[in-house]
C-alpha cells in the first residue's frame, strides 16, 4: 500500500461505525506487536552500509516502520515473513516506510467524529515491547 492510498484508507474506514475503527486499531497493534521480534529487528537495512561496508543496523523507529510496510503488504505477505526471515528483509530497505499506517485509525476516527482520539490498544507495537520477541532483553 503505497502513502497514497492510506488517506483514502483512512477516509474509507473513517464511513465506517466507530468500532470498526477501533478494531481496525487493535488488528493493527497486534499485528506489529507479532512482527516485533529479535530475528526481525536485527536485520540490516536492506540498501544501505556504513561506511567500512558493515550492514547499517535499522533503528527502532526504522524497524517499526519496516513492520508497518509489512503489513500494508498484506496478509499473505505478513503470514509469509514468519517462515522465511528473508521475505522480511526487502521490507527494510529505505522506500519502505509504512510509518503513515500508523496514523490511519486516528486519521479515520477523526473524520469519523470530528474529535481527536486518545486511543490505546491492547497490544503496544513499540519496539522491543514484544517480550516473547526478545527474550533475552527479559529480566
């Protein structure tokens, strides 16, 4: 789903009746908080190197967004990357940056009220929330 297409996601939704935004947002959370894992997040960015030739290492931010693209690919593409690291791994290239997936239940619940929303999820799709994702970052 490319940045153009997520205003009109968020205006489509935004029709819809507000539970639907929410759970649109909560399918949203889930499905990143699934994606938040070590052998995700240690990928390197796909197109990009230090300068010694190392791999550039993704940032929280840039994981974050790279789980986004994954999965405005949708669900055969995000069902596809737990079998296969390397069907992640082209989704951390730079121009894969879903970071605007993130603003489209706000942006749909917005039109949908007229009020911004204060929302929480159940799930947190934070970098290195995902506890089972990173077991030895547990204490």
């Amino acid at each position: 789903m490319s940045d153009l297409n997520r205003p009109r996601l968020a205006a489509e939704l935004s029709n819809r009746p507000v539970l639907d935004i929410r759970c649109f947002a909560e399918r949203l959370a889930e499905a990143l908080d699934r994606l938040d894992q070590e052998k995700f997040g240690t990928l390197p960015v796909a197109d990009l190197a230090l300068r010694d030739g190392e791999p550039f290492p993704q940032s929280a931010d840039s994981f974050l967004y790279s789980r986004c693209a994954v999965v405005a690919a949708g669900q055969s593409v995000w069902e596809s990357v737990f079998f296969d690291v390397d069907q992640f791994a082209s989704y951390t290239a730079s121009p894969c940056d879903g970071e605007s997936l993130l603003y489209v239940p706000d942006q749909a619940y917005e039109l949908a009220t007229g009020e911004e929303w204060d929302r929480s999820t159940r799930y947190c799709f934070e970098t290195f929330s995902n506890r089972d994702g990173w077991p030895h970052l547990q204490a």
